[in-house]
C-alpha cells in the first residue's frame, strides 16, 4: 500500500515559498504521493443565503493542473488529482493539461475525477449541472483516445472531435483515471470505468457494500475487479499515533492499493505544523 498525503489547500494560503516548502518536505519524509483537491470558484455567503457547502468565497484552492506543473519541476511524487469536476471542465482542455503534467512529471501522474456539487461553479464555468452524471462517461472515453492516438475523430451526445490530436502525447498512455464516487450511479461507473477509486467513507460495512457494487459492475462489463485501486483516507486528528496505525491496518485489510494523510481541520496553523504532523504520521505510517 502507497502512503501519500492530502495537499492542504484550504489552510496553506497564497505563499509560494509554503508550497515548495511543503513538497520538499513530503519527499524527504518519503510519503509516495500528494493528492490535492479542486475548486474553482468559491460561492459568496452573502449572496447565496443557506448556502451548505463545505468551501466558500474564502476558501483558498490552488489549480490542480497549474499547481503539478510547478511540484513536477520540484519533486518526485507522484501526483494525484482528488478530484478534479470533470463535467464543468473543457474536455479536450482538460486531456491536454493532463498529458502535458504527466509529461513534466515523467509519468508521475493519476488524474481523478468526479462530477462535484458546487452548481455556482458549473453556471461561472458556462456548463449544464444537471446532465453531469451522464456527461463524464463519455469525457472518460474521449480523454482515453486522445491520450493514445494521433489523430482522433469522436462524435458522441455531447463531445465532438473531427480528425484531430494531442502532440506531444504523454508518457502514460492513457494516463490512468480515478473516479471520486459515492452513490450507487456513481460506482457502477467506477466500477465500468475506472482504474481505481476514492471512496471517501471508512472501512465497515458501508465499504464494503460499496465495493460490492463496484464488482457487480466491473464483472458486467467484462472487467477484473481486483485491477481496480482504491485510495483510503486517514486525518491526523489530534495526533493520535496508534489511531493512524490502526487506519492504515484497516485499509490494507480491504486491500486499499493507496492511502492518504489528511492534517486539514487539525488545528494546524502553518505549513511547519503541517510537516510537524506529517513527521510524526511518517514515523509509524511508512515502512522504513
């Protein structure tokens, strides 16, 4: 199992030196990924009364893509979308962003997506919230072939390209696509499409009918199941040290091919608490 972390976009604010301090230290301490999450917008609160999300105007999100292009020049971790709202974005922009991270980052690169909640965004971003769940599908299936052909021509319900390619293409051929994914729509095309999973709920009874459905799926559609990954997630809480072991014993006995070490809502105040917190999770998380 691959130990990495979550990148800590909501509290490391707009300093750049904070984010090259941030990566430097998660490669020395020897965790094998970042994962950072997106958004593109954040909603004014005083505009949109009742508003419910998790992230507001005041969230600070660094852009995923943007954002590898810099760790890929800096770093050797391999780097993870978690997750990017595929529907809202361009999806020929987006393969082209992707290739060109996994290019920099020498192949270092999985791209995860989902389909979000945040309708703000989708309307900024000039695309249907409505028909999201049906669009991604097909975005998968366009992103593949244009990540392993030279010249594409698709025409699909919502995507159309007519003779056309990516140059240069990237390293990984096609870059391995992640779903984020909670409802049972949701993980049957997990299940049809992706090369792993963020199940974003603890290991139990929940998982496990998760994963249930994800077989089901797979198996229909002539998939192996158990070439499909999943990426768990533990916070650091309050630096419980036997709790983060426990977690990641939990997630190794679902067979979690990847694990991820949250500090957010810890009550970290700067980056050097962030890697504090995450020296600490290193010394009983990874095998020295």
């Amino acid at each position: 199992m691959k130990i990495g972390v979550v990148f800590p976009q909501t509290e490391i604010g707009a300093d750049r030196g904070a984010v090259r301090s941030y990566a430097d230290a998660v490669s020395e301490l020897g965790y094998h990924h970042v994962l950072a999450y997106d958004h593109v917008l954040g909603a004014d609160t005083r505009v949109h009364t009742g508003w419910t999300g998790p992230y507001d105007l005041q969230s600070t999100f660094h852009e995923p893509f943007v954002l590898y292009g810099y760790l890929a020049a800096i770093s050797s971790l391999e780097l993870v979308t978690g997750i990017v709202i595929l529907p809202q974005r361009q999806t020929v922009l987006v393969a082209k962003q992707a290739a060109e991270v996994d290019l920099l980052s020498g192949g270092r690169f999985r791209l995860g997506v989902g389909i979000g909640w945040n309708a703000v965004e989708y309307e900024a971003l000039g695309k249907d919230f409505s028909n999201r769940g049906q669009r991604i599908a097909e975005q998968v299936d366009l992103m593949r072939r244009l990540w392993t052909e030279q010249s594409v021509t698709f025409e699909g319900s919502y995507e159309t390209v007519t003779a056309a390619g990516l140059a240069p293409l990237p390293i990984q051929r096609p870059i391995p696509i992640w779903f984020g994914a909670t409802s049972a729509p949701a993980l049957r095309r997990v299940g049809r499409l992706a090369d792993g999973w963020f199940p974003l709920i603890a290991p139990g009874s929940q998982l496990e009918e998760a994963l249930a459905v994800i077989e089901t799926a797979a198996v229909e559609a002539g998939r192996d199941p158990s070439t499909i990954g999943m990426e768990g997630f533990v916070n650091v809480g309050a630096g419980d040290l036997a709790y983060l072991e426990q977690q990641r014993e939990l997630w190794r006995a679902v067979h979690a091919t990847h694990l991820s070490v949250d500090t957010m809502k810890a009550g970290l105040r700067s980056v050097d608490d962030h890697i504090t917190a995450l020296a600490a999770a290193a010394e009983v998380l990874l095998e020295k």
